[in-house]
C-alpha cells in the first residue's frame, strides 16, 4: 500500500456503528458468521461461527466492512490487535448478531489504552536493556488496559502497533545522556520534533532501530500518534564494533528501577483515564 492509499484511509471517518439486520452492532459485540455461498474452503469453515466486531471500517467507496475475530481462535488476542491471520472482514450482510443474552459486557473488549514496548538489540551489550525490561513486565499482572511487548529490532512492527491509537505510548530502551551508567530517565519528546529532548548526535548513533526512528517512522504511515514517553537507561557499553552479549553489570542493576518507574507511570495514566471517564 503506498502513501496515497494510505492517506485515503486515514481520511475515512471512523465508523461508530452498524446496522445489522434491523440491530444496531458496534466494536465488542458478537455476531454469526453467514459468508456468502460461492466462497473459498475458509468462507465454507467460516460458515456458522461465532465472532467478535473487532472494528467496523471503510473502503476507498465508502462501504463498510465488518472486521471480526473469532471466539475459537487461539490466537484471538492477536486479532484484536491487529495482527494478519486473525481477523476477518465480511459485510454487513454476510453477518448476524447475536441475541442480547449471548453479548458479553462491551468493556470486556476494550483495547488496551497503553502500549509498553521494549525495543533494542541483544547483540549490542546494554542495547538490549529494552528487551530485557519489556520480559521483566510481562510477568507482572497488569490490566488488559495495558499492552506489554518485546519488539526488539521488529520497527516495522511497532510502527503498525503505533496505528492503533494508544491514548499512551510507553518506549523502552537504552540510550546516552550524559550522566553515569545505570541511570534511569523518563523523557517526553515533542511529537513534531521527536529527536528534540535529547542531546544531538547521541540518541541516535549505536541502534539500527532507536525510538526517535520508531516514532518518525509511525508518523509517515500516519499513526494517530498521541502521548509518548521514553523510559531509558544511561548505558555503559554497546560492546563495540564486535557487539557483546548481555547487559553490563550497571544496567542490569537497573532493569527492577525500570520495573517500577514504568508501573508507577501506568498506575497513575489509567487513574488519569478514569478520573477523565468519570467527570
């Protein structure tokens, strides 16, 4: 998909709603899947099952498509977030809604409102402190408000993640800034400058896929970009021209720093999100 298709799409209002058979369907709720007869063999294993409205979405004519996940598939927390392989698209005439004692709760499937992503290369030394923060917090017992992910050297795929509207976006990784190994900061750039907060010629050299990267990446596949904050560490080595394996001793020290730096800041975005919620 090129640029100009691109932007086609993102000029597309965003669909609330749909009307189904006489029922008013929107994201979250569960419909039956009726694919049109003269399908392929998916549309004929398609056929009766039970799905989930992942996003009702727009083509270049203005006709809406219902993108769904199904109930059975394994992988179905990948199709929420958007991932290919999981997710399904049928019109609106091809699917029926489920009576109102089969719906689930619509806030059982919100999507996550805060992305946390570890970035990074293993391979550099302490460039791999992002990666090893982003499994530290996998294992903790966050809401499903909040997405935890290791995408290491994966940019691309992080910059599809981006285009998910996340109210917060929370990066991980390591990078100088002049104060002593093992230092944890957190900096909010200027989206329109992303590189800005940082000193020059230093957040940018020793990573094939650094945040400022990242975020201006995102930007000219025009992700709804809207609060990003980076969690770093000052790091002691990146293992020169050779790379190195594993963490220097200081940055190591400092990924259970990290650990709670990053959920102080979820606690306090989600209390924020409800506070604005409930006012």
């Amino acid at each position: 998909m090129n640029e100009w298709e691109w932007q086609l799409l993102e000029d597309k209002p965003p669909v609330d709603h749909l009307l189904i058979s006489g029922v008013e369907a929107r994201t979250g709720d569960r419909v039956r899947l009726f694919p049109h007869r003269g399908g392929d063999i998916l549309d004929i294993a398609l056929r009766g099952q039970v799905a989930t409205i992942e996003s009702i979405e727009q083509d270049y004519e203005g006709v809406s498509h219902v993108c769904v996940v199904l109930d059975d598939d394994p992988g179905r927390d990948l199709g929420m977030m958007r991932q290919p392989g999981h997710r399904f698209f049928f019109s609106a005439t091809e699917v029926v809604p489920l009576p109102p004692g089969e719906q689930r709760p619509r806030d059982v499937m919100a999507k996550p409102t805060v992305l946390v992503a570890g970035i990074g290369n293993i391979f550099l030394g302490d460039d791999g402190f992002g990666v090893a923060v982003a499994q530290a917090l996998a294992k903790a017992n966050f809401p499903a408000a909040v997405r935890v992910e290791d995408f290491g050297l994966r940019g691309f795929d992080l910059a599809y993640a981006l285009q998910d509207g996340y109210e917060t976006t929370i990066l991980v990784d390591s990078f100088p800034h002049g104060e002593l190994p093992g230092t944890v900061y957190v900096v909010e750039p200027d989206l329109t400058d992303p590189g800005g907060g940082v000193a020059q010629g230093t957040f940018v050299e020793p990573h094939a896929m650094n945040p400022v990267n990242v975020l201006r990446m995102a930007a000219a596949m025009h992700a709804p970009l809207k609060r990003v904050l980076l969690v770093g560490c000052e790091p002691a080595t990146f293992g020169g021209e050779e790379g190195k394996m594993g963490l220097s001793a200081e940055v190591e020290a400092a990924i259970d720093e990290a650990v709670r730096v990053i959920t102080n800041l979820v606690a306090k975005l989600l209390d924020e999100t409800q506070s604005n919620t409930t006012n």
